[in-house]
C-alpha cells in the first residue's frame, strides 16, 4: 500500500525544486531562504557523572565561527518544537499535554537552574544572530494563555530595538496530526492566532 503524499513531503519537494530551479538559472534570491532553527534545548541536559547542568551559550564563538562558516544567514527563535512550550519572558518552558511537548517536561526544571538571560532573546540577538538577517521570532501559541502570548509580545517590544523585530511566526507545525485535538482546523488556529497577530501588527 502506497504511503500517503504528507504535508511534509510536499513541502520537502518543493524546496528541492526551487534549490533545483534557482541552480539552474543561476539567478540571484533572498539569502533569507536558507534560514535555520538552532537546536539549543537538546543541549540543555543534567551531567550524570557530575550532576552539572551543561548549556549553550549564545556568545560562544566557537558556535557564531561554526555559523559563519556553513553560511547561516538567518535564524528562528526559539526554534520548531520549542516554541510551542517555551515563554521566553520568563525563559521557562510551560509545557501541555500534547506529543511534541513530552520531551519538554524533563527540561523544564533544568530551566530554572540555568542563569537568567542564557536564553532569552536578548542573549539570542546580541550572540548567534548579531550580524545575521532578522529573527524569526516564533510565538508560543500552544501551552501559552491569550495573556502569557501579548506579555512575549511587549517583552520584545521593551527589550529588542524594533530594527529585530521584522517577523513574528506564530506557533510551529499545527498542520502535524500530533496537533489535532488542539487545532483541528484552520478556524481553531485563526481563533487563537488572531488576536495576537493583530496585537503585534499595532506594535511594530
């Protein structure tokens, strides 16, 4: 039995064929196409032997040369699955019972442990992405409350010039049928993405 054309594979063929396309022309686009999320919470973890708690760092220029090398030019905060737990104002993760979110719940008290602003966006513009293109600042719509999303909002608003602050994403990946029981359609989505789209358009 064939396995079905998925949303991910249509899209996975797509930027092949525009990475094919775009070779063969030769032409010249937007360097913002070869943006990347950047994995940091798998590097969160607890040191067995030392009972550490081991973290990146945003300044360390050994990841920025690494960057710099392999051509990165833009960056997405705070990453896919991430986002859809994580309040970067507080810089907690706030986590909700859907699947994606599992592998969050055992971070989230190593969170609390770290110093604060090794992961907030601040830290993130001024270390990875200084010099890069502009963020894409991706909004916890998910685990967050309608509050929680308008304070990450006005939390970029009083900590980031508005010169970072070019595009909002609001969640990551709702198509996935891991999300179905929270997003079942596009008008469940529109309901909550809404009004925080509407909030950061005043804004910025």
């Amino acid at each position: 039995k064939p396995r079905p054309f998925t949303m991910e594979k249509r899209t996975s063929l797509f930027l092949l064929l525009l990475v094919v396309y775009c070779g063969a022309q030769e032409q010249k686009f937007n360097p913002m196409l070869f943006s990347s999320n950047f994995d940091w919470t798998d590097k969160l973890y607890k040191d067995k032997k030392t009972g550490q708690i081991l973290h990146l760092d945003f300044h360390s220029p050994t990841l920025i040369n690494a960057l710099n090398l392999i051509g990165v030019n833009g960056l997405r905060y705070p990453g896919g699955n991430p986002t859809n737990c994580w309040l970067w104002n507080e810089e907690i993760f706030k986590t909700h019972p859907c699947k994606f979110c599992e592998r969050f719940k055992t971070k989230a008290p190593l969170a609390k442990m770290i110093p604060k602003n090794t992961y907030s966006p601040p830290a993130f513009q001024h270390g990875l992405s200084k010099g890069r293109g502009p963020v894409m600042w991706d909004v916890n719509i998910l685990s967050a409350t309608q509050q929680e999303m308008f304070q990450l909002l006005h939390y970029l608003k009083n900590n980031l010039a508005d010169r970072d602050v070019k595009f909002l994403e609001l969640g990551n990946e709702y198509y996935l049928g891991d999300y179905a029981d929270c997003f079942p359609n596009a008008t469940s989505y529109l309901h909550k993405a809404h009004p925080v789209a509407s909030l950061g358009y005043s804004l910025w």
